[in-house]
C-alpha cells in the first residue's frame, strides 16, 4: 500500500467520524434557537452506524481471509494462527459496538 493510499485512507476515516458528530453538535445550538432539526441527528446517526457497520465487516472479513489463506499454506500453524485471529475479531466488534453505543446516547440526546 502506498503512502497516498494510506493518507486517502486516513482522511476518508477522519472524515467519515467527524461529519456525524458535527450534525449532532449543530443540534445543540439549533435547539438553543428555537428550532427544531431532529433530522439532522438522525442524518448522522445513520451515516456513523452504517460506516462503522461497513468498517467492522471490511475488517472482520479481510482478518478472516489472512487467517483463512495462512492456515491453508501451513495447516500445521492453525493453532498459533486462530487465536490471534479471534482477538482480532473481538477487537474489531468491540470498536463497531462502541460506535453503536456513542449513537445510541447521541440518538438518547434527541
């Protein structure tokens, strides 16, 4: 992967976690105003669960090909090969329900 690659990749990430969140924060002020625009949280809770619902399954399939592909050119590393890949899996899970968790109590603000 090149070093564009990765930097586009970075930027896609921040972006993609930033851009909900100022929908939410923008809520705040327009509540403070006297209006009403619910539908840009909403807006924003939809775009960061389905992003992280995106991420964590790129993720969890791209770690289970590797693992996958090593154990079949060495069948007899499956077993140093399966338990780093469960870890990785529960960590990968772990960051997508946490995302779920944050949109939850943004969605609890409404």
């Amino acid at each position: 992967m090149s070093k564009l690659q990765k930097l586009s990749t970075t930027l896609f990430a921040i972006l993609a976690v930033s851009l909900p969140a100022a929908a939410a924060f923008a809520q705040e002020h327009a509540a403070g105003a006297g209006r009403s625009d619910g539908w840009a949280i909403a807006l924003g809770l939809c775009i960061g669960i389905g992003i992280a619902a995106f991420g964590g399954a790129l993720g969890q399939s791209r770690t289970a090909a590797a693992a996958l592909e090593g154990i079949a050119r060495n069948p007899n590393a499956s077993d140093k090969v399966f338990v780093p890949m469960i870890l990785g899996l529960a960590f990968i899970e772990s960051l997508v329900l946490f995302t779920w968790v944050l949109m939850l109590l943004m969605q609890l603000k409404l």
